[in-house]
C-alpha cells in the first residue's frame, strides 16, 4: 500500500467533515451573492465614462452553476460516507478501532497491510460506483498475473470482456 493509499483512507474518514464544509461553502455561495451590489455604477473606459449594470440574467445563471456543482460534491460525499461507513460496520470491533485510531486519532495504531489492503479496494469500489452513478468511465483495475497459464487466460479473458 502506497502513500496515496494511506492518504484517500485518511480521506474517507474525514468525509463527514467535508461533507459539513461543502453545506457551509454552499450557503455561503448564496449570501455572498446577495450581499453584492446589484445597482448600475459608472466606470471610466475608452468610451468615457459610461454607466454600467448588474445583469441578472448572467449573474443568477452563475450563480446557480456555482451552487449545482458544489451540490453534486455534497451528494458524492454522502453517498462515499454512507457505503464507507456500511462496510466499517461490517468489519470486527478491534480492527474498526485500531483503524479509526490510526486515521482520526493522534496516535499511529499499528495496522495490517491485509486490513489496509481490504479498506483501499471497498474505497476502489466506491469510487467505481461513483463512476457509473455519474455515467464517467471508471478507472481500469490493475491485474496481477499468477504465473499459472490457464488461470492467467481466463483472467484476462474476463479483463477484455470475451
């Protein structure tokens, strides 16, 4: 398991965070646009000085993109943050807390690389979820070879789909 590993794992143990940032980011989205000036002002340019006005049909539209986009994030990381948390009630007791031990306490909790290992692939499969949910192509699986012959055959044959 490499660093990036560790780092996504440590990721999805904050997401209940970032989900409580992204619904403030949202509705700071909106009172900032209302807290602006909506009314026409003069500005100096090549022309002179020429009085220019708020466009609501741009700035609402904007707006909203703004708003549907952090949207979209917010629902992304409630759905990681509800399977995430459905796979850690299904693991032991003493591995769930040396692994919450080790990703949200200040203590470095001694871990299996088969545990870590297990974490990282349910997180590969939420985020393979997350692809066909968003109706994006998902990132392809690596494939280790055995060595067998006709093992290998029939996985790469499930790889290519034949």
């Amino acid at each position: 398991m490499d660093v990036m590993d560790e780092l996504v794992v440590q990721e999805y143990f904050r997401l209940s965070k970032r989900i409580s940032e992204l619904k403030r980011h949202f509705n700071e989205l909106r009172w900032e646009f209302y807290q602006q000036s909506m009314t026409t002002h003069l500005e100096y340019s090549s022309l002179g000085v020429v009085s220019c006005g708020f466009r609501p049909d741009k700035e609402i539209v904007n707006l909203y993109d703004r708003m549907a986009l952090v949207e979209r994030r917010i629902d992304r990381n409630i759905f990681r943050n509800k399977h995430f948390n459905m796979y850690l009630d299904t693991l032991p007791a003493d591995e769930l807390k040396r692994l919450k031990s080790r990703y949200t306490g200040l203590k470095r909790g001694y871990v299996s690389m088969d545990l870590l290992q297990k974490v990282a692939t349910e997180i590969q499969e939420i985020e393979t979820a997350i692809c066909f949910r968003e109706q994006l192509e998902p990132e392809p699986e690596q494939v280790t070879l055995s060595g067998d012959v006709l093992n290998d055959v029939t996985t790469m044959a499930e790889v290519f789909a034949l």
